[in-house]
C-alpha cells in the first residue's frame, strides 16, 4: 500500500518535470522591433524615416575615416585640389591614383551606403498607402522626405557610376530602386531613364512636403540646429542641382532662384559661423552629426595628433583674392601648413576638440553658381550670369569681374572651385565641363586624367556582378 | 622424528606443487593520484581464489609460494604481480586501452564494448599538467578526428575546435559542450579549473551526437569533473612555477640600416629620401637598432597552486578543490588571474540518490588588442614603427617622433586598460529515483545553470594613439557588463533488463534549455583628472563633446526536446545503440522551429564469436556502424528569423533602423553522418587501434545568399547548400616494452577530412572575399588572382588571367581562381611514454598540414606605399631598373594585396609537449608520512617546424589579419604532494 503510493508520486513528479509547453520557444525580441508587429499606425512610420536621416552617416558616403567618404573627400581628391601631405596613410590613394577595380573596398561601400539609405527610404513608406485617406497630411510629410532623400541618392550614384550626364543620354544610368524587395535584381536604367525617375520623385516630393501636418522646420531661421530636415526649399536645391547637370537651363534658373530668393548669401559676418555650426545662414540642408560620430573630412586634415593627410595645392590656395572671407573659413595655418580648416573650424575655434562637424550639404552660395552657370550657357544672357557671380564674389569678398563668354563659363568654374572645395563637386565639375584633370603638385605619375579614361566612372563592385545577373558592368572594367 | 618426517615429506610434497601457502597483504592505490580503489579483484592466476579490496584498498589474501597475483578492477589496466614477501603494493593505471574504457555521452554512460558510437576520450590526468588557462586548448594532438587551433596565445585565450570537419559554413562549427550534464557556453573556459576535470569525452558520430539534437551537429565535447570516492580521505597539494617566451617570427622587417637604404636609395612614386635625411642623418641612425621586441614583450611567468581532497563512504562521496592560477602574458601588461573552487558532492539514501557539482570561478584578465590591422593596436604598431627610432628617449619618456606618423605603441600599451573580469558559476544538482518494486526502473531528474558574469573596462588614456578619435579627445571610460544564464533541465525514465542472452535499457527524456543574455555598458568621456577610471568621466556639455554613450539589450532563447535513447545487446557479442529525439528552436522562423533527429548503431564483438575462439592474432576486435543526424541553429543573433528594427537617431531624435532581415524559411542545418570503425587490439594486447571513416553531409546549409546591394543588403542567410565531409580516423597505440620495471609506449593518430561543397541551391558558387564555396570544391576555398610575378622590363606586377595561362600586368579581380583552402587536410598527434621504474618521460608532437594562411600581416608590411614605416625585408629585393629580374614589383605599380602573392602554405609540426616526471618511491614518502610525491618539468611548444612568414601558422580563420599574439614557448616545473 505504501509503496503503491510512493509509485504514484513518483509518475506524478516525474510527469511534472516533463515540460510540455510550446509557448516555452515562442519568443519575441523586447530590445528590438519586430516589423511584423510594427507600422501600426502613421506616426510608426517617423521612426524609420527618422532612421533614413541617420544612414546619410555612414562611412562609405559623407564622413569616414579609413577610405569612406566617397562623396565628400573623394570627390576633391580625385579632382586637382589636394596632393598627399606627410601624415598620409594610403586613405584615398586610389581615389587620387584613379586605380580603382571593382573589388575595391571604397568603392563597395558607396553603392552599398547609398543603396543602404534607398533602401530605408523605401521601408519609411512600406504601406503607408493605407493611411493616404484618412492621414493625408501626415504622409504627405513623411512619404515627401523619404521620396526626396530617395531621389538625392539615386542623383549622387548617377554622379560617380554613370560615365556621362547628358540628359537625353541613352548610356548607362543607375539602377532605380523604388521599392523594399530584397529578390529584385533591378538592371540599370538609361541615364534619360535616371534623371526621369529623379525628377519624378523630386517633383512629388515637392508637392507632399508642402502640405503637410505640420512644419517641418523653420524656412527662415538661422539658429545653428536648423535645417536638418527635407522641406520644399530643399527639394528646390536638389532640383535647381539636378537640373544644371542635366543641362535644363531654365528649369535650373527657375529653381536656385526659389532657393535664392528664400535664403539669401550669408553676411560675412555670419559667414564663419555656419563653419562652427553656430548659424545655418544661407545653409538649406544640413546633416547633423553628433558627438561621437565621425569628424567629416579626418582622411583629409585631423585636428587629433595634428594628421595632414592630404594638403592643398598652391594653385588652389592662390585662387583666393586677399580680403575673400572664404581662405579663412576654408584654410587654417597649423604650424606652417596650411590646411583643410572647413571642417576643423569647430575644433579650433570654439575649443570642440574632436570637432565633430554637420556636413552644409547644399548652400545658397552653391545655388548662386547654378543660375550664373545655366545664364552663361544659355545664350545672351552673359550680363545675368555675370551679375550673380559678381554678387557672390562681392559677399564673399573676392574681386569681382566682368568675364564673358568662355572666360565667364571658367570664370564661374573656378569660382565653384573656392566656393565648393571639399562639398562634392570638383571631380564631377571637371567631369561635365572639361573632362579632363590637370594636377600641376606633387602627382608623380598620377598627373592628368584624359577624357578617355575608364576612371572617370567607378566600376560596379564585384559582389554585384555576381548577385545581380542583371547588372552591366561600366565600360572599361 | 616421526612426525617431523612426516611434515618434511609433505613440506616437499607441498613445495614440489608448490602449495606452500603464505599471507599476503597490501594496498591497491591509483596511480594517478595514489588513492586507494576499493573493490579491486586479487586473485591467484589461474585459480578462482580471491578478494576484493576494501575501503582503504587493503587486501589481505592466503596464496601458495611463488604464486602470481592479478589485480583487476573495471576502467584499470589489469595487473599481475609475482609474490615475494607478505607486503605487496600495487597502484592500477587507468585502462589505455580502448576496449575496455567507459563511453560517457553526458546522458548516458556505456561500458565502451558495447558501444556503437565514435567517441574519443582523454582523461583529464594526461593532459592537465600544460599551463595553459583554457582547457579545450589543452585536447591538441590527442584525439582522431579533433582539429584544435590556438591561434593566441593570450592569457586566458580560447581555441577552436572542429570536429571531423567544419559541417556549417557561415553557422557555427565549434563543438557543444557539456559539463556535469548540462550545456556551457563554448570558447569561455578561462574560470574553470582543468585540473578539476576527470575526462573528456568528444562525441563524433551521429549516433553519439543525435542525443543533443539540435545541438550536436558540430560534436559534443562532454567533460565529467572528479567525484568522491568510497576511500580514505586523500588531500592533494599541486603547485607550478613556469617561464614563457616568445618564439621567433619567420617575418623579418629592415634593421634600420636596410631601412634607411630603402628610403634613400630606392626610387619611388614621391621620390626617394622622402624624410629629407642627410648623410649625417643617415650615418648616425643606421647604427640605432633599438630592440623593439624587449620593449613590448618579457619572459612571463605562470604560477599554479591546487589543494583537492577526496573521500567519502558507501554514503557519501566528495570531491572538493580550490585552486590559484596566476599566468603573466608575454605582451607587457597581459595577465589572467584565476580562482577556483568546487565541491562535487554524491549522497545515496535507499532507494534516492543525490548529486550536487557546484563550481565558482573568478577570472581577471588583462589583455591587449589582437588580430585586426588597425594602426594603434601595440602588436602592430611595434612592428610598423620605424626601425631607427627608439622606444623611448635618453630621458626616459615615450618617443613620440617617429617622422613617418607611426604611433608609439608603448603609450597604449601601458596607459591603457583592457580589463575582465568573469565570476563564472556552474551549479547541477540531480535526483534520481529507482522505484523499488519494478527492478531495473528508475526516474531521474537534473538541473543546472551556467551563470556568467562578465564585466569589461577599458580605459584610455589621454596620452595615447585610441585617444585620437575618442569625442572630446580627452580619454574615455568603458565599462560593458554581460550576464548570461543558462538553465538546463532534463528529467528522464530510464529502465534496465537482463533476460537470458538479452539486455536492453531504455531512456525516455524530455529536456528545457533557456538561455537569457543581459548587457549593459556605457562610454564616459573627459578623462581629464587624476582618477582614471569610471569616477573620472567628466560631464558632457555642448561643446566639451563629452557626451556619455550608453547601450543595452536583452536576449532569450529556449529549446525544447523530447527524445528516447535505447540499447541492446545480445550475447554480449552484437549491440544496437539507438537515439529520436526532437527539438524545437525559438530561434528560427514560425512553422520552422521543430525538427527530428535519430541515429542507430549496430556494433559486432567478433573475437566473441566461437570461430575466433582458436584463433592467436586478436585479443579483441570490434566492428561498428552507425548513421544518424544531429543539427545546428547557431547562427545569426537570438531572432535572426524576424524582421528586427533597431535603435537609431538623427539631430537628437530617437528612430528605428532595420537590423535584421525577416527569414520565413530559417531552419536547422542538419548533419547526417554515417561511421564504420573497426576498434582491436592484438599481439597480446600490446597494440591497440581504432580505424574510423565517415562521410557526413550537411543539409540545408547556411550560406549567405547574394542579393543585388541595390536592396540595401547585399546577401541573406539562408538554408541553401548542401556540403559533404569524408574522412579517415586512424589510432595506434603500441606497447614497445613493457615489463617490471621499463615499459615503452608509442603512439599516434591521424585524420584526414576533406569537405566538397554538393549544392548552392541551383547557384555554381558563390564568393565571399578571398574565399568561395563551388560546387565539386573544398567548402572555404582560397580564391585570389594568381601572381604571376614580376615584369623584368618594366617592374609590373604579373598575373594570370582566369585561364590560368595568360599573363597579364592588369589586375582583374575576375581573374580569381581557386588556389587552395583554408581548411587542413589532415592533422593529428604522435608521441611517445617511457616509464622506468618512478621516472617517466613523454612527449607529444601535434601537426596539421595541407592548408593555406592569407598573410594580410605580411600585406601591411609589403605596401610600398607603406615607405614611412616599416617593412618587410623582402622588399629590398623591389623592381628599380629595366632587367631587374626579382619577385617584388616597382613601386610605381599598383600594389594589389588579394593576389595569391600573400596565400602561403601552413603545414606545420609541433613539439607540443614533452613531460618528465619522477614519482619518490614509498620507501622514502611512506617515512615522510605522505602518502605520494611526484616532481616533474615540461616544455611546452618547444619548437615549431613549419614555413609561414610570421610568428606561427595556428591560424584559424584563414587570415592572419596582423597583430599576432602568438602562442607562447613554456617550460614549467612542478610537484605533486599527497596525504
């Protein structure tokens, strides 16, 4: 009897121990989000729009230290502004020796950076379609940034990927993606089909973000936190760009006109200022980034150990007029060198040691230059393009001119040179006007770079060709 | 008279038959700790008369003159001892020879005759002596079919380990590991005690590790630590006292001398002389040739001290230990300090049986950044400072001059922390029922739980290279926390039968394994006083920059099993081993997350059967087969199969970024593996061996399925392949003398694996890198352009083209091909035990062969564009005028770094151990009131046979990726004291 019981105690404790439960593996995240259960309602989606902001930090596009950067450093030094200083690493180096293969690391990590950032525009309007009725002006705002900053990237891409901007060109454009769907395998579209697609998604980016819920930001303030943010007058920049490389005059004036006439030049008083972040006068959009993100431009000047990676040329640093404002924002002395002071300013000025610095993405002073250039090229009107290039340089207090013809197009050309060193420009400048880069510095055998040459596009990188079957590769690789 | 004649006629008569009888008495102790074994058998040879042992493993026996004894005792070696004198000692050795060991799998322990399955075991004796502070690292050599690799020799450094081959390609391919039962975690090793641990068992094939499951595609290494005994109480003492050093790097970089040639006279993209050094310059620096290795490096030494005491009585049995082990690494600054304690205890009340094993483990290491190539890790920058330039200047304080920017690595060496501490804690407590009325049944009940506690900080100073990009560059405090729990409970219903010519035992299990990961961690800035630690953080402000960086997370996971594991044997001749089990996963994806397992063996004792009964060359032979499978989810973090957003801000506004791809599909990797082996020993048990092969293929293989980078993501995890893995397994083990007082011991053992990947789901390959997995190729193979060499007219570098015949001097990566891999062929261990009287000597070479090493370390020395640093000597054989012929190219030309220039070969042989050691006779301890003594000295990796331009080619992943921390060179001495 007693060890009946004992038995049945035992079967019971022993079936006790024996865990039946399936729940036990059902187990969800609680330090992440798991999308299923997320996009619930339109004010969800912020959070990933949010997050697209924050991808344009990755290294491989504006701000990164060992061989990112490819669309703010590489920009100039594959151009004719720097030569290698003492402290260089190698950082860049191919950039300058234009020796880039399709399995270079740089190269991998713009397209997949840029394509990172589409990406996420995507996701940011995965479905909000199902809001459109009843939260029109919510998605308006959100689904207008997100097609803008989508756009922006696909533009940046055409500029290093596509060997030639011509707006009718049937060459080879880039792939544009307009949807989340890790299968695709998109091929790449004509450059016509690019800039169509581009412009497409600016223009109803446009539209959205002027009607929306709430302001996005201020139009007008110039507090050093402003213009994080796409609102309309950025998407007017971005097109106002687009439109020059494009060649459209018209739509190219009509545009940087809305920019200029909305936020004029920066006083030179105010004009050190936007260099510490400490105004945002004349800045339309601005990337912020923060303490312990990386300082823009390192590869090429560090304020930490005093690094000179990359030091100008003289040509460039004597383009500057005595009294131009710009040398001293631009330029620092330390120690006898002059070097990239753009993006140390903060640094030395204001005690910021690191100085971790937002990137001034697009300015007035660059929309200026687009309406000089598309007046220049556009014909009889010399006088306009010659009035906005002298207002600019007068601002700025460089020597103003009274150039014509060939010598106005060179003329504005050089000035996009001292007014946009170290913004993005200079290869791709070279790359729509003359095709050809002259390095008079210290290039050894690295010297000129002839219109012929493969390198003035970067090849698709390798890991592409071989995920995507329908990918070209550019001419040349 | 009458009666003495008498008794003399029977003394001959007894004498003549030798029937003299005469006591006899004497212990029966272990020789490896000198305890005594209750329960031995002593009996006369060749008669039925005989005894056990008891307690204190006496024995007192009446046997005739001249008679031999024989002592036999399960797990031990059998012994025979000739009578002389009524005192006779004897110490058992444990059993060397496979047939007659234990297989313990962790869930159940088999007599290994019977045993159908692969498993490999190592008792914790023959190993634990090495200085080394991780212990799987300690299994090198020793076991057909266990590739182990230590590439660091860090303090407190985990290998890796692969069994029979890597079976996962982007999951895990390190073992599960076991301990008293329940699962630790893998490569964290550096708080448990070795010399704690009785055996280690590594189960191989399917049939052995289908009992894990979802666990045990990768193999199981189960490791049991040391009970109590039914014997006197034995108090153990051991100590050890060791020297380290640094072996020689096969890498030679310039003497500054060659160095400053190098800058003068060699022509180069900028131009030669690129510091501006004068005559004057150049004469006096030629001649400083600071020693750069005595800066960083030291002979470093290791101290051990274990006290154990064992006992119990047919009660109670325990087993505790506390140990001290301090180990000084040979980079200047690195140490592992470790402290130990543990209690195993076993209780049986009736028909209950209780055991608790509870070990605690504090380890504090400091340790130096290793394996990267980044310019302010000391092991690089040591190397890449320029060779003329000092450590330090005449007054003493860190030169910091270096013209080429090459940071001093001494500031970061010594300024900076790199701290850990781990308090790790192992805890299984069981229960076991055996129900009183149906013989041979019983329910048992275990649980334990892994808990680790690690605590990191690193400091950096402001003085150093790591300040540079440190927000605010005015040093930094990191302090990161993770607690890890993992709780394993099996329960199970086991039952046991004899009948005639039949046994069987069955088990029917049900398992619950929860795992949760907690971490915490935050980044202060500001460093600026005179605390340099956590207290020290100053403030954040707008501009000072030193805003704090604060992370978390949270992780669970839990599986869930349900599994049977039966066997049988008939006659004691055939034998079947069977394992179902099924688990279910939280991690994978939904409708994905249950998967079966099973595995059979079938094992056949011939030298059983009658038709061998007559015949010489056997004394034992086994055939065995198995087949079965056992799976891996390692892979991806705790929810890989879900879309994950994580944190992620812009201007100061919180968002969401995506993390972590959504996987419908994500399932197990199953690894099927079928095993034959034949296990014999012959020549009267003086050679024993075991040969094994097996062809294991993996199903639903992880690889990384490329995906256009346009989506944003260039590749997904997905279960697609399909690989193979073959190999042979040979063990010998030969017995070149044995007798009283000289025995020689040779031995050996050889694996060979080679893998073929089978299926990419419809793809031919795909490339990741410098390695890529084809169809009908090794799984991991090198894929690099082919160097060609150099061009003699104008110093270009020359590579094949893709068909390998065409020479070229323009770098295509589409040119790659497949030039090796980075999996060895074949490895194994030979050695050799000489006893002789108290002395033995053993040595152990290991080896590994037929793999290649991408030597990114030598890259980053070879770069002309590196001329500011320094570089490899090679590089004085660079290309500089038309008709040079060298194997360097011009520095003009593009240096291309992923060329099969950099691919070298590792095959390597190792004197991994060699041990001598003197155990005093009991003639002179016994006087001391001691109970054992044994001193001995060892060299450990003594010497290096192998070709690889570096310190060492225990590579594992294939890429030496700079930084080498290489694996030390030890001599230690030590002695063992018992009471």
């Amino acid at each position: 009897m007693k060890s009946t019981v004992k038995y049945i105690m035992a079967l019971i404790v022993a079936g006790s121990l024996f865990s039946s439960c399936k729940k036990a593996i059902d187990l969800d995240p609680t330090h992440t989000i798991n999308g299923d259960d997320f996009f619930e309602t339109v004010d969800e989606y912020d959070f990933v729009l949010t997050g697209t902001y924050q991808r344009l930090k990755q290294n491989g596009l504006y701000g990164g230290v060992n061989g990112g950067s490819l669309f703010l450093s590489a920009v100039d030094i594959a151009a004719d502004n720097f030569y290698n200083g003492p402290d260089n690493l190698g950082n860049l180096n191919t950039a300058f020796r234009w020796n880039y293969t399709a399995d270079n690391p740089s190269v991998q990590a713009a397209w997949d950076d840029a394509y990172r950032v589409i990406q996420h525009t995507n996701l940011s309007v995965r479905g909000i379609d199902r809001f459109a009725a009843t939260d029109r002006l919510k998605v308006n705002r959100i689904e207008g940034q997100a097609r803008a900053l989508r756009a922006f990237m696909h533009f940046e891409l055409l500029r290093w990927w596509a060997a030639d901007y011509d707006r009718n060109s049937t060459a080879l454009g880039i792939a544009y993606v307009d949807k989340f769907d890790i299968e695709q395998m998109p091929a790449r579209l004509t450059v016509k089909q690019t800039y169509d697609k581009i412009e497409a998604d600016l223009k109803t980016a446009r539209a959205m973000v002027s009607n929306t819920d709430k302001p996005i930001q201020s139009a007008t303030s110039t507090a050093g936190t402003n213009r994080a943010y796409i609102d309309r007058l950025v998407c007017d920049a971005m097109l106002a760009r687009m439109y020059l490389y494009a060649n459209e005059l018209d739509s190219a004036i009509k545009y940087a006109s809305l920019v200029i006439n909305a936020r004029p030049l920066a006083s030179q008083a105010s004009f050190m200022d936007i260099w510490h972040d400490a105004s945002t006068a004349e800045v339309i959009w601005s990337i912020k980034y923060q303490a312990a993100e990386p300082a823009l431009a390192r590869e090429i000047y560090q304020t930490a150990g005093d690094l000179i990676s990359w030091e100008p040329v003289d040509d460039l640093l004597n383009l500057y007029d005595i009294g131009d404002i710009r040398f001293d924002a631009y330029w620092a002395d330390v120690n006898g060198h002059l070097v990239l002071g753009k993006y140390s300013a903060k640094a030395t000025a204001l005690g910021n040691p690191d100085g971790v610095t937002d990137f001034k993405i697009l300015r007035t002073g660059e929309m200026y230059l687009i309406r000089s250039e598309a007046y220049a090229r556009k014909t009889g009107m010399g006088a306009q393009a010659l009035a906005d290039l002298n207002a600019l340089r007068s601002v700025r207090g460089a020597v103003t001119g009274s150039e014509t013809g060939t010598a106005l197009l060179t003329a504005i050309q050089t000035e996009r040179r001292k007014e946009l060193m170290m913004e993005g420009h200079r290869f791709f400048d070279l790359k729509r006007t003359t095709r050809t880069v002259n390095r008079t510095q210290s290039c050894n055998s690295f010297c000129t770079l002839l219109p012929a040459n493969r390198a003035w596009a970067f090849p698709v990188p390798q890991t592409e060709m071989l995920a995507n079957r329908n990918m070209e590769q550019n001419p040349g690789y | 008279m009458k009666r003495s004649l008498l008794f003399t006629l029977f003394a001959v008569l007894f004498t003549s038959f030798a029937w003299a009888q005469q006591d006899v008495t004497g212990v029966v102790t272990d020789t490896r700790d000198n305890s005594p074994l209750s329960g031995v058998s002593v009996f006369v040879k060749g008669t039925r008369s005989g005894t056990t042992t008891g307690q204190d493993g006496r024995f007192r026996i009446s046997v005739p003159n001249n008679s031999i004894l024989v002592f036999s005792f399960t797990g031990f070696t059998e012994k025979e001892v000739a009578v002389s004198g009524n005192s006779l000692n004897v110490s058992l050795a444990i059993a060397q020879t496979n047939l007659q060991e234990v297989v313990i799998t962790g869930y159940t322990t088999q007599n290994k005759r019977q045993y159908t399955g692969s498993v490999a075991k190592i008792a914790g004796s023959e190993v634990n002596l090495q200085p080394i502070g991780s212990f799987e690292q300690l299994l090198q050599g020793k076991a057909p079919g266990v590739l182990i690799q230590s590439q660091s020799g860090q303090p407190g450094s985990a290998a890796s380990v692969t069994i029979r081959g890597k079976g996962s390609v982007l999951g895990g391919t390190q073992p599960l590991y076991i301990v008293d039962g329940i699962q630790i975690t893998g490569a964290d090793f550096q708080s448990i005690n070795p010399a704690d641990i009785e055996t280690y068992s590594i189960l191989k094939d399917a049939v052995a590790t289908s009992q894990y499951g979802s666990r045990g595609a990768n193999g199981v290494i189960v490791v049991t630590t040391k009970r109590g005994k039914n014997a006197k109480t034995v108090l153990n003492y051991d100590y050890q006292y060791g020297v380290q050093q640094l072996p020689e790097s096969q890498l030679v970089l310039m003497n500054s001398k060659e160095k400053l040639d190098y800058e003068l006279y060699y022509d180069r993209p900028g131009g030669a002389n690129g510091f501006g050094w004068s005559q004057a310059d150049y004469d006096s620096l030629s001649k400083v040739n600071p020693d750069w290795e005595e800066a960083m490096f030291r002979k470093a030494k290791t101290q051990q001290h274990i006290l154990s005491a064992t006992g119990g009585n047919d009660k109670t049995r325990f087993f505790i230990s506390g140990s001290i082990f301090t180990q000084e690494g040979l980079v200047k600054t690195t140490n592992l300090n470790r402290y130990t304690g543990r209690v195993n205890l076993d209780h049986t009340a009736g028909n209950f049986k209780v055991g608790i094993s509870a070990t605690i483990g504090f380890s504090k290491t400091s340790g130096t950044f290793e394996n990267d190539n980044v310019i302010t890790t000391p092991l690089n920058a040591y190397r890449w400072t320029l060779p003329y330039i000092t450590p330090y200047l005449p007054d003493g304080s860190y030169n910091l001059t270096d013209p080429g920017g090459n940071p001093n690595p001494l500031p970061d060496l010594f300024l900076n922390t790199n701290l850990n501490k781990q308090i790790k804690a192992i805890g299984v407590i069981s229960l076991e029922y055996r129900i009183p009325f149906v013989k041979g049944l019983n329910v048992r009940t275990q649980w334990g739980t892994d808990f680790t506690d690690d605590q990191n900080e690193n400091y950096t100073d402001i003085n150093t290279q790591a300040n540079q990009v440190v927000p605010g560059l005015s040093g930094a405090f990191n302090a990161g926390s993770l607690r890890r729990v993992r709780t394993t409970g099996t329960t199970s219903i086991n039952y046991e039968k004899k009948s005639g010519d039949h046994s069987f035992g069955i088990g029917l299990f049900n398992e619950l394994i929860k795992r949760s990961t907690v971490t915490n961690g935050y980044t202060g800035f500001g460093l600026i006083g005179p605390i340099k630690n956590a207290a020290g953080i100053t403030p954040g402000t707008p501009t000072n920059n030193f805003i704090p960086l604060v992370a978390g997370g949270e992780t669970e996971e839990a599986i869930i099993s349900y599994f049977a594991i039966g066997n049988y044997d008939y006659k004691n001749k055939y034998f079947v081993n069977l394992t179902a089990r099924r688990d279910g996963s939280s991690r994978l994806a939904e409708g994905k997350k249950f998967v079966n397992y099973g595995g059979l063996g079938f094992g056949w004792a011939v030298t059983s059967e009658n038709f061998m009964a007559n015949q010489k060359l056997f004394d034992n032979l086994k055939f065995k087969v198995s087949y079965g499978s056992a799976g891996n989810a390692e892979i991806g973090d705790s929810y890989e199969a879900l879309e994950q957003f994580g944190p992620s801000s812009y201007n100061g506004i919180g968002g969401l970024r995506l993390v972590n791809l959504k996987k419908d599909e994500l399932t197990w990797e199953t690894r099927s593996t079928l095993n034959a082996g034949v296990d014999f020993t012959v020549l009267k048990d003086r050679l024993s061996g075991s040969v094994e092969v097996y062809n294991s293929i993996t199903n639903g293989l992880y690889l990384n399925r490329l995906l256009s980078s346009t989506n944003g993501v260039g590749s997904i995890v997905t279960n697609m392949g399909k690989l193979r893995n073959q190999g042979v397994e040979i063990f010998l083990s030969y017995d070149l003398i044995k007798n009283k007082d000289l025995t020689v011991n040779i031995n050996g053992n050889w694996t060979g694996n080679k893998s073929e990947m089978l299926e990419l789901d419809g793809n031919d390959e795909i490339v990741n890198g410098i390695s890529i997995n084809r169809i009908g190729e090794r799984a991991n193979s090198a894929y690099l352009v082919r160097y060609a060499g150099v061009d003699p007219d104008n110093g270009d570098a020359l590579y094949y083209k893709a068909d390998g015949k065409t020479i070229t001097n323009v770098y295509d990566p589409a040119d790659a091909a497949i030039v090796g891999s980075f999996d060895p062929k074949g490895f194994g261990g030979f050695g050799a035990t000489v006893t002789y009287k108290s002395f033995e000597l053993s040595a152990l070479f290991t080896y590994q062969y037929g793999f290649d090493i991408f030597n990114q370390a030598r890259v980053d020395v070879e770069n002309p564009q590196y001329w500011f640093s320094n570089l490899n000597r090679n590089n004085l054989r660079e290309w500089q005028h038309p008709g040079d012929i060298t194997d360097i190219p011009s520095p003009f030309n593009d240096f291309q770094a992923t060329t099969t220039r950099f691919l070298e070969k590792g095959d390597f042989l190792r004197l991994r151990n060699i041990i001598v050691s003197y155990s005093l006779p009991n003639s002179i301890i016994s006087k001391w009131k001691m109970g054992s003594l044994k001193i001995f000295a060892q060299g450990q990796n003594l010497y290096t046979w192998h070709s690889f331009q570096g310190y060492d080619p225990e590579v594992f992943t294939g890429v030496l990726a700079g930084a080498h921390y290489p694996a030390l060179k030890a001599i230690t001495i030590g002695v063992s004291l018992g009471l």
